[in-house]
C-alpha cells in the first residue's frame, strides 16, 4: 500500500465495469458480506457472521463461494461481529490476503474475535457433554488459534487519506459515528479514463451519543450501499437522561441495585458517561459503580485510545476522564465479581452479556431478582428468544426466569431504557446522503429486514430522484458500463 493525498491515477487502460455481488445482509441484517469484483479480483467488503435465528447460523458452516484463497483483500467497516466475525473460518478456508481497516476496528476485532472462538469453545463443549447436538463431536466454527492467525493479516489504515491497493484502484476510510473505529469505505476505480467511485456507507451513527461523535458523509460517489437497519423506522423521542435518573433514584432509595446487562463494546461506555454526566448535573447521587466485565474493560480502554471517534466538549483520556462516574470500579476476576454479587445497595452493577444469554449478570440476577428493591435495566435491543427478551416481556406475569438450571422469582422492577441504538433511524440515514455534494446515480439498500429495505428504497428514490435497488436476496450487479447498459 502507498500512501498519498491526490487522487490517485492509474497509468494503465482499464476498460472493465466492476461487479457487485451481495452474499449476505440481503433481506437481513447480519452476515454482511459484499463481494468487489475489479479486473478478475476479488475484494470483499466486511466478512461478516450470519446471526440469530438457527437458519442464519447455518449458512455460516457452508462454504464460502468463491474460494477464499482466490480473494485479495478484505475491507473491514467495523468491528461487530455481523461484519468481521466469520474471518477466522475465512482463514480457515484458505484466505490469505491483507484486511485492511481502520485502527480502531482492528483494536476491538482482537477483543470481539478472541470472545467469539471463546464462546463457540463453550457451545461445542457444552453440546458434547449433554449431547444435544446432532453432530457428534459437536465442533466450533473456528478455534482461538484461527483468531490469533487472521490478527496478522490485519492493516491498518489511517482514515481521510487515500490508499492504493494493489497498484489498482484506492481506498479511504470515512468516519460514520456507530462505535470506535467504524468507518464508510469509498472505493475509487478507474474506468476508461474516469475515476468512479463506490461508497460503502457501513453502520451509519447518529450524532445524539454521548460517547461517539457523529457520522461524516463522503464528498461524491457515483454509486452507493446503504445501510437500511432502521430505513422505515424513527428512534423513540425520549430523554434518556431523564429516564434513567428516575430509574436510578427510585432504585437507590429503596436501597437497591441497580442492574444493567450491557454490551461490551459502545453501549457500556455511552451508560458510564451517562451516569457520569447526571452525577455532575446532581441528578442522581453518587454511588459505587461497578463494571464487572474484564471484556468490557478492554474495550473501554480501546474507546479511550481513540479520542479522534469522540464527541467534541468532553475529553474521555487521561486523569480529567469524564466517562467514568464518581466512585467507579472494575471487578476483573471472578472472586471479585462474587464479592459484587454480595454487596450491599445502593450502587450500579454493569455486566454483560448484553441480551443476558450468558456471562457474569447471569449471577448477579439470581442473587437480586427476588428482591423487590432490585432493578434490572435493559439499555439494548433484546433478541427474539434471548433470556433478555423473556426478562423484560414476560418474566414479571409470569413471575420467574430460569438461571443456572434453577427457577427464579421475578420479584425486581424491569426498565428497559429505549433509543440508545448506535445506529442512526431512518431521518439520520436520510440527513447522511443529503449531505453527499454529489450525489450517486444508483443506490443498494442492504442490511436490514426485507420490509425497512423495501420502504427505506423507496423513499430515497422518491426524494432523492435517485434510481434504488433494494438488495432483499444475494445477487449480483454490474457498475460503471461505459456504454450506459445497466445488466444486472
Ligand atoms: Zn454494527
């Protein structure tokens, strides 16, 4: 890779169009995967694992098509797994090119891939032992040998400059908001003699966090794929700090605890700094704080690696750190999580997981749901079918949770603290291309349910004069065919 400033261009004819073909995020929003092709080379953009429902999974133990050793390179968006976790099986099926990505993203694929052949270990262990699964050993999809393995192809790239790759066409990384280290990637081809270029917008943030600073949209593209996760959907009007000093308070004052299955990465720091930010308003007291998650430690210190991702006004480095509250603290080994579970009120415990399907709040629940004076807050999308889900819709009728093999009265109050997505809804993805000076002429709407695709689609293509495709299956699409054919 060469670095430069100027648009870079190729001294060699080119006279081929590139092809676009979606693999996955069509009609869905995980396993994001979009193959590049460009003078008979294929490039992928993310490499994502397919999540959710046991249909999904399953097409994550197919075989990749094309042969992963026939892919030169892989351009990562962001960290989350539905766009970088099927890398380790990738390297396992022969990838060997470079991933390149931004700085950030590459910091917290150490800590995402690493907890993910963790878990998978745990999953094929456990099915082997009750033998539930009709594969026998039940394997994992890929070892923490493999993650160690596809770290070394990983390159990073400084974001807002433009990079050659190949000597064939150039990359650069775009700041979109979403969590540390998430980026567009715009892609620049030379196509006889004129420079065309393709944007990939990856997950769009919005720019109400507290945390991470708000997407940047590219100067021009010619053609365009959008994310389309709330693409027919606004976030609740709610004020968050509002809500969640309430929640707190009455918690606090019934002596309580107050609960928060959080995710590691984004959703921890942004409730860290919002607790920070109402202690210093006096809002809520100040009470011990504690984030009983080593995994989110880690990634909290890779958030404040990379203040350039912040939100201006707030410095999240240093001593001065306004992200941690008051009287925070880390439990880091499981003695220490065990001495949490046993402390006395009021304080705040985070820990994960997110959608309570595993992890250290599945301890601390057991221990305080029975107590009325308890509170568990939900401040993340709970999936279909996750404990997480059953917790906040149905655990208070029917009055208990099955933790650890063990039947548990709901007697806690269950909040759930709503709009705190790091995607950006349907108005924020709408401002992000109004803000593109030169608009594309084509725009693919993936990553999203077929009914956000097909609305999202729409409605660009009503208000933007633009012609949309929205991308509801895999399937591909040729770009840039000089003689103004569109094959598809
Ligand atoms: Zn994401």
């Amino acid at each position: 890779v060469t670095e430069h400033d100027e648009r870079h261009v190729l001294s060699f004819n080119t006279h081929m169009a590139v092809e676009l073909a979606f693999l996955g995020a069509a009609g869905t929003v995980t396993g994001s995967r979009t193959l590049v092709i460009y003078k008979q080379k294929n490039y992928l953009v993310d490499c994502g694992l397919f999540q959710g429902p046991k249909t999904l999974r399953e097409l994550n133990w197919k075989k990749f098509e094309p042969d992963p050793s026939t892919v030169s390179a892989v351009f990562l968006t962001h960290a989350h797994l539905d766009h970088s976790g099927y890398l380790p099986k990738f390297y396992r099926e022969g990838f060997r090119g470079k991933i390149y990505c931004s700085q950030g993203t590459l910091d917290l694929c150490r800590i995402l891939l690493a907890d993910s052949a963790k878990l998978m270990a745990e999953d094929a262990k456990y099915a082997n032992e009750t033998r539930h699964s009709k594969h026998y050993p039940a394997l994992p999809l890929y070892t923490i040998e493999e993650v160690e393995k596809v770290l070394e192809l990983f390159y990073p790239l400084e974001k807002k400059h433009w990079h050659t790759i190949n000597n064939e066409f150039d990359i650069c990384l775009i700041h979109s908001g979403h969590i540390t280290g998430a980026c567009s990637i715009e892609l620049q081809f030379k196509i006889e003699n004129e420079i065309k270029s393709l944007v990939f917008s990856g997950d769009v943030g919005h720019d109400r966090s507290n945390t991470v600073r708000g997407p940047e949209s590219p100067e021009s593209c010619d053609a365009l794929v959008i994310e389309s996760t709330y693409g027919n959907r606004e976030h609740e009007k709610v004020s968050v700090d509002e809500l969640l000093a309430e929640i707190a308070n009455r918690t606090f004052k019934r002596g309580g605890t107050l609960m928060i299955p959080a995710f590691a990465v984004g959703r921890t720091q942004e409730i860290l700094r919002l607790i920070r930010k109402l202690e210093d308003q006096g809002k809520i007291p100040k009470v011990p704080v504690i984030l009983d998650s080593p995994m989110a430690n880690s990634a909290t210190k890779v958030f404040m690696a990379h203040p350039d991702d912040h939100q201006k006004g707030c410095s999240f480095t240093g001593n001065e750190s306004c992200l941690f509250p008051s009287l925070f603290e880390v439990s880091l080994s499981t003695d220490e999580s065990f001495v949490a579970c046993m402390r006395e009120g009021p304080l705040v415990i985070i820990a994960g997981a997110g959608m309570v399907n595993g992890g250290r709040i599945l301890h601390h629940l057991k221990y305080r749901l029975p107590d009325p004076k308890h509170t568990v807050l939900f401040v993340g999308f709970q999936a279909e079918s996750s404990k997480g889900e059953y917790l906040q819709k149905n655990a208070k009728t029917l009055g208990n949770v099955r933790i650890h093999h063990k039947e548990i009265p709901v007697e806690a109050e269950v909040a759930t603290l709503p709009a705190l997505s790091a995607h950006g809804d349907y108005n924020d993805l709408i401002e992000w291309i109004s803000k593109i000076k030169n608009k594309p002429k084509r725009i693919f709407c993936n990553h999203g349910q077929a009914e956000a695709i097909e609305e999202f689609s729409k409605k660009i293509g009503d208000s933007f004069k633009i012609r949309t495709h929205p991308v509801l299956e895999p399937r591909a699409y040729r770009l840039f065919e000089k003689n103004g054919s569109q094959h598809e």
